[in-house]
RNA sequence: GGUGCCGUGGCCGAGCGGUUAGGCAGAGGUCUGCAAAACCUCGUACAGCAGUUCGAAUCUGCUCGGCACCUCCA
C-alpha cells in the first residue's frame, strides 16, 4: 500500500514517490532561536519526527536526509519599515549579544528536543553560516532580472517574476498560498515602502543602519539577508535544486513558503519542493497560541510538571493537520494513558525477558499481531494518522494486557507483541519508556527487595498494620508497591 | 475586502454516506487481607434550520458561533 502524503500545492492527498526511491530529501523550517521552546513548537517538531521515523521505517535508516536549519539572524516585522530585530530585541533585554542569544536558546532548543525524544537532524545549516551563499544568490537573481537593489537593499521582484517563462512543474507565484497578487491590500496595514516597486516585492537583502548588530559587508554595502532567503539556500545546498518534502507551519505558507518557492525557481529554473506539508496551530481557548499573544506555554515547564513523554504522546494523538487545543488537564490525562501503556510494555518485558527489548521479529507469523500492526501501518500511510494510528495499538494494548493477565506461555505470541511495540511506539511513534522511570540502578533494585521481603513476611503473619505502612511511606516517596500472584512488583510514580 | 479552516459525548480527539474510533475522567463488577494494576460492563455525542438520499456527524444551502493567513511568529 503507498504512502498518501496531503500536498499543500493540490489541497489532496498524494501517493509519494521520492525523486530518487532509496533516499528522500527532507527540509523542515526550524526556530528562530530569540526564545525558549513552547507547545506549538514542540507540535510542530514532534509532528515532523514521527513523520522523519515513518518514512524511515519504510526508506530504512539511511533512506532520509532530513535537514532542519536554525535561523539565528533577526529579522525586522515586515519588509523595510521600522520594526524590531527579534534576536537583537531579546539580546538588549537579557544585556547580552544577539550571538549569545542565538547560542543560547538553540542549546535550550535541543535541550527540549531531546527530553521529547525527537532524534536530531542529519543536517542542522545556521543562516549566519550562509551569508556568503546567500549574497551569491541575490547576486544570480539581479543578473535574471528578477531582483533589483534599491538605496543598499535589494528586493526581489514578484512582477518580472510572473512574467518569465517557467520551465514544467514549476509552481507560479501565488500557487502554494492559493492568493493572486491583486487581492492582497498591501498597503492597508503596513505603510508601503517606497525602495520597493511594488508592495508584494520582498527583501533578499537589507542595509543595515549602524545601530545594527549583526551585519555582513555585501556589493551593496553593509547589510544582513532577507528572511525567506537562507531557506531556499541551505535547502538547496543540501538536497539539491528540487527535493521531496518541505515541512512548516500552516502560518509560513505565505508569505514565507511562496517566496522561498519564487526565488529559489528563479534562482534554479527548476521546480522546487514536490510536497509541501503543513502543520496546524496549538490553540489556548479557541486562540492561537504564540509569543506576541503573551500566552505561549514554555516547554521546558511543562515537561518539569507532567513529563516529556506525556507532552509528546498529546501531541501525537492529535492530527499534526489539525488544530490542537491545549489544556494541562489534556495533557495529563494524555500521561495516563502513556503510563497505561508503559505498565503494559514493563510488564510484557519482564515476562519474555529485557534482552528481548531490541528485537523485531515475528509479527508476521501471529495474526492477531499482524493485523494490529496492519491496521496501524495503513493509518500511518494515510498522512501519517498517528490518533488512529494509536487507537488501533490501543487494542493490541488490551490483548496483550488479557494475554499477560491470563498468564500466557505463549512466547511466540508475546514476542510478537514486543515487536508490535518497539516498532510502533518506540521507534516510529518515538515514545521512550525508561524516559521517566528513573528507578536508580541496580542498588535500589537491591534495596527495594529488601523492603519487599520484609513487606511479605509481614503480611504471611497477617501484620497488615506494618505492610500497609511500609507501602504508605513508599508511595510518600514516591514509590509504588503492585501486589500480584507472583509477588511484589515495584516502580516510580510518575510526575 | 481577499484566501482558507473549524464547531463531535465531562475533557482531549478520530471520522469524510450505512458497522463500537481511541485515550482520559466517571459508575458498577471480577481479582486482592486491603490497595494498586489488569480485566468485564455502562455513555446512543456530532452548533441550529432546511434540503439531497432507502440511509448523513459525514453531501448541498442558509443561519449562528469561532479561528487562521493576507505584518514577525511553529
């Protein structure tokens, strides 16, 4: 069955097909680093993970170059009027310079990727690093005469644009967002800008007037580049002309994505990206969440309160195309199900043994397993489904619960299981169930036996009165005691 | 004004013409010394109105409400 992929260009689902069949060329719009992580990036990064592992699962390990960059230069609001420089804004609040700043809050930024669990990039460009690159470009588009410098800045120009002859499959300006220049009121709310010929040209490059930090000296005097460019140039740089898939937010369609595509065709006489993909929004009460709204929730807070992977399995089962509503009490009830699915996984290993945690074999050989890990495969090639994808492992989450209550020596069977759930929710789901557990190594293995033999001599006398107490100031420590058949089993609260 | 999107049971969230989505929370039960965990049972939801259809949460129209983009933002 092929993989379905929602192409923003025809507003349908897709088969996808890679340019070339063994590797697919990837690029996702990374953080302006001025700030801390908040949920919506975190939607929007765990979104393209899953979907980096799902085509991975099905390219292999090496068939995916995924390129995320890091856009650690400011940008002014808007094109030529007065507005703040984000990165140099932050750098005076914090009295510090623009390029710590930058330094800082991408380290905070991987930090946070990592506490969710989402594995790196294979390629991680920094726009400061492509100035030079970005200048030849601007360059190459003022030779096509499709660019024109004006009082030190140059702009790139969206009218002589239409006008070229555009080779097959090139997307003409306007495609991606579905807009025609004439309806857009420029104007209206931002004061045109008198260096450009038009409203609807953008900057490729911009003077910089003194009090500027970051600046790079250019044929056009000093100034520093436009923002859409450095992503047509380090996409282009590390996945060629024209690559598979580019990933962003829903509110970077346009203006972002549609000049990135203009410049970058103009630039190549090539089609640019086949499949763009777009995620949606985080809401907080019906409303955008963002950080001029003032009401952005920072990750790394919320990981501190309900746990990282509480926060990642919240996201997943939400559509990434969809609109998510955030609410902590969603988010915690999100944890308790990946508890509910941890004890399971926990329990399952310690019956077959943890040696077995790695392998993957035998699915195909149990149908009941097959069929559960059939039902999710296709929801994750539907546009990558990952809610229905997890409602159909919730139901090999109650067999194999049944299974392990009933006792079940059905190793085969079991072992399917375990390959069900390292394939689906480890590795393509990229849930990690030893994230939180922290039970402190071997020492307090040791230690929690002892405790426990203790317990049960207790109980064999009938001194319910010591056993509850033992168990009561566990759980004040944060310990939980689970009597079964076969004794005492131990584990750390969550959270 | 232009371009799109959405309104689903207590909460989150799938669904895209006909079969239980799923998770969380809640109620009852089984098991247990008591718990916990697990299992079993339980909710007949789709903003409103009108239409198409044998049949609509799912298609059409209208109404109401909300959101996003057109200005930096994941």
């Amino acid at each position: 069955m092929p993989l379905t992929i929602y192409n923003t260009l025809s507003r349908s689902k897709e088969e996808f097909h890679p340019i070339d069949p063994d590797l697919v060329r990837m690029y996702v719009c990374g953080p302006t680093v001025y700030g801390h992580m908040h949920i919506g990036h975190a939607k929007s990064y765990v979104s393209f993970d899953i979907v980096r592992r799902w085509l991975m699962h099905r390219y292999g390990q090496e068939g995916v170059l995924y390129v995320m960059n890091i856009t650690d230069v400011g940008h002014l609001v808007g094109d030529g009027e007065e507005g703040e420089d984000k990165v140099e804004a932050q750098a005076r609040r914090e009295n510090r310079s623009p390029y710590e700043i930058a330094a800082y809050y991408e380290e905070s930024f991987w930090d946070d990727m990592k506490d969710l669990n989402s594995l790196m990039p294979d390629r991680i460009p920094h726009a400061t690093d492509f100035i030079r690159q970005q200048i030849k470009m601007t360059e190459e588009l003022i030779a096509k005469g499709v660019a024109y410098e004006s009082n030190g800045s140059v702009y790139f120009d969206v009218n002589a644009y239409q006008q070229q002859e555009k080779a097959e499959g090139m997307i003409p300006y306007g495609g991606l967002s579905n807009r025609k220049v004439e309806d857009q009121t420029g104007g209206e709310r931002i004061e045109a800008n008198p260096e450009k010929k038009n409203p609807q040209d953008f900057a490729l490059w911009k003077r910089a007037d003194e009090i500027h930090f970051m600046q790079w000296y250019s044929p056009w005097g000093w100034g520093y580049p436009g923002w859409h460019l450095e992503c047509s140039v380090m996409s282009s740089f590390y996945l060629g002309k024209t690559f598979d898939i580019h990933g962003g937010g829903i509110e970077n369609q346009f203006p972002h994505h549609e000049c990135e595509i203009a410049q970058s065709q103009a630039v190549n006489d090539a089609p640019f990206v086949r499949y763009w993909m777009h995620h949606n929004m985080v809401n907080v009460s019906g409303q955008k969440m963002g950080k001029s709204l003032g009401n952005a929730s920072n990750v790394k807070e919320l990981i501190a309160e309900v746990g990282a992977m509480a926060l990642r399995f919240f996201i997943a089962q939400s559509h990434y195309r969809s609109p998510l509503e955030y609410d902590p009490d969603a988010i915690v009830a999100a944890g308790s199900g990946f508890e509910r699915l941890r004890g399971t996984i926990t329990r399952l290993r310690e019956v077959i043994g943890s040696d077995l945690e790695t392998r993957v074999a035998g699915i195909d050989a149990n149908p009941e397993v097959k069929e559960v890990f059939d039902k999710f495969s296709a929801a994750m090639d539907d546009d990558f489904n990952t809610p229905v994808a997890i409602g159909y492992l919730f139901e090999g989450v109650s067999n194999l619960n049944k299974l392990l209550a009933a006792n079940s020596q059905d190793r085969s069977l079991l072992e399917a299981y375990n390959s069900l759930f390292t394939i689906a929710f480890e590795q393509v789901l990229g849930m990690d169930f030893s994230a939180e557990d922290g039970r402190g190594g071997a020492l307090a293995d040791d230690l929690m036996r002892l405790i426990i033999d203790l317990r049960a001599n207790a109980r064999e006398t009938k001194d319910f009165a010591t056993a509850d107490q033992i168990r009561d100031a566990l759980k004040d420590a944060g310990v939980v005691l689970e009597d079964g058949k076969d004794g005492t089993r131990w584990g750390m609260t969550s959270s």
